[in-house]
C-alpha cells in the first residue's frame, strides 16, 4: 500500500499487541514530497513500535535490483530493509522483480502502452533483463514466510519461472490481446526521457510510474537461489502469469457493480460510460418491488424466441 501519511509510533503500538509476525508492504513513491524520507520515517516508526510490542518477525517486500549506483526507488526499497532490520526484530526481505497481476501498476502500464500504441519507439531499456513474477506466486511467499524455518534476519531473491525483457512482456501481452505491434529501436531515448513520455500516454499513473522506469537500467533478476530451496513453492512462466492477469480481469469486471468497480483514480463516472481499462464500461440500476423470479423474466426474453439468459 502506499504510505499517504507517515506512520506515527503511537498509532502503530496499539496494534501490534499480540502479534507474531508483522508484514511490511508499505512505500511512498505517490507522494509528492521527499518520498525517501518518508519511507525513512515511516519504517523506523514501523519497527520500533514492533520491537515494543515484543514482534518476532517482519516479513518485507523490497524491490531486486543488485549494484551501488541504484535509483532513488530501488535504493530506498533497500534501505527500508536496513532500517528494518536495525530494530534487532528477525526480517524477511523478499525482493521481488516486477509483479504480474491483474491491477498491478506494471501490467497496468504496459496495458497503457500496447493498447493505445500501434508503433512504439523503444530505446535500449527496453533490453533489460527481468524475472517478473505472478502476484499469485508473491502472495504465496508472503504466506509462506509465516512459517518459513528461518533464525535471524535474511533477504531472499524471488522472481518466476522466466526471464525475459521488457519488450518480451509488452509483445506477449500484445499476443494475448490479439494485437499488432510494431517496435521501433532508438539509441537515444533515456529512462529520464522515457519517464517524462510516459506521463503523456498513462497520466494516471504518471508519479509513480516516473519513478519505477527510472529504476529499469537495472536488470531485476534473481542471483541468489535460496528462496527456491526454502520454500516450497515453484513459479509460473511469464506467459502463464499475463494470462492469468488477463482471467482475473475478466473475473473482477463481472463480479463487479458500476459504482463501486472504479477507483478514485479512474476517470470521473458518466452515464455516457467509464473507461475501465480497455473497455468502456456503461451499467444502470433500477430497484423494483417484485421478486426475483418476477424481475428476471422480462431479462430472459432479451435475445429473441429462446433468449440469451437463463439461470438453474
């Protein structure tokens, strides 16, 4: 979750009371301000109240990058873990690559980019290795920490079965999708650049999408390969994950009602309709006083002679 206002001790004490194990999934790149301090502050503030409170573990989700000359983002996402760490509570640092999952800002980008781009110019970024992992998969591990026979504090490399490039993802999701894309090289066009062309053609997630293709010069890929011996877990295959993206997309949209399926950050709602992700999503509502069998009959004739609809 992003931290909207840093974390106060006194707020966090309270809650820790009685807890084993404490889960730090907390950042604040959307921020407008000095998102590093914050993240800075609010860790301290985390694990000092954990310490109090008597809290033996503290399983973190970081971000996998190896090197000194890191950006802003993935050197805060490593320094959190230190701070973590300086609390004398046991962490568990997982450092994942890009996550894969329906909503996920990384597919969510790259949704933005392949859909509304036929041509896209791609600079040498666009070659940098990664080992992107299904939100499925990461959640596993998450779970799996609880109870992962470990003493003392350890950082663990996770990431799925593949690695691949970011032009592989963004031409894998154009397949899935059924789309034609055509990607054009240039030598020329920075992460810094990229980060500022970025913010024309996915506004909406512009703050901290600026931030993240910052951090992409770095290949985000697993070196160390314990986390695959200590848990039992064995992850998907990129393609695998974007399907699964995709499915889950599906899922969400039907299960969902038009008022309550969009975020505050989606565009503002409209009975000409409302744009959610790549569809353009327009539903009324009207409560009758009839019972359900009443109410769905008149549904049932929609279609013709034997109709589209019917239910057991």
């Amino acid at each position: 979750m992003v931290a909207g206002d840093v974390l106060e001790f006194e707020t966090l004490a309270p809650a820790f009371e009685g807890v084993g194990t404490a889960y730090y999934l907390i950042h604040s790149m959307g921020s407008d301000r000095d998102f590093e301090e914050r993240d800075r502050v609010a860790a301290r503030n985390f694990a000092s109240a954990a310490s109090a409170a008597g809290v033996r573990r503290i399983t973190y989700l970081g971000g996998l990058a190896h090197g000194d000359d890191l950006s802003p983002h993935l050197r805060s996402r490593h320094e959190v873990g230190v701070l973590l760490r300086e609390s004398g509570v046991w962490v568990i640092e997982l450092r994942a690559s890009i996550v894969l999952g329906c909503g996920s800002l990384s597919v969510e980008m790259i949704r933005a980019l392949v859909e509304r781009l036929p041509i896209m110019i791609t600079p040498r970024w666009v070659d940098v290795e990664a080992q992107p992992i299904a939100v499925e998969d990461l959640l596993a591990y998450l779970i799996a920490a609880q109870d992962v026979p470990l003493e003392g504090s350890r950082v663990l490399e996770i990431g799925g079965a593949d690695r691949v490039s970011y032009g592989d993802l963004m031409r894998e999701y154009a397949r899935q999708r059924g789309l034609r894309r055509a990607m054009i090289r240039v030598p020329v066009l920075t992460p810094r650049l990229s980060s500022l062309w970025l913010g024309l053609v996915t506004p909406i997630y512009a703050r901290v999408g600026r931030k993240l293709i910052e951090s992409i010069k770095h290949p985000s890929v697993a070196r160390d390969t314990a986390a695959l011996d200590l848990f039992p877990l064995r992850p998907r295959g990129m393609p695998e994950a974007i399907a699964a993206a995709l499915i889950n997309e599906e899922n969400e949209i039907a299960e969902s009602s038009w008022y309550d399926a969009f975020s505050s950050g989606w565009e503002a709602r409209s009975w000409a309709g409302v744009r959610f992700r790549n569809r353009l999503v327009d539903s009324r509502a009207r409560t009758v006083e009839v019972c359900p069998d009443e109410a769905f009959a008149p549904i049932r004739r929609i279609g013709g002679a034997t109709g589209w609809y019917a239910y057991d």
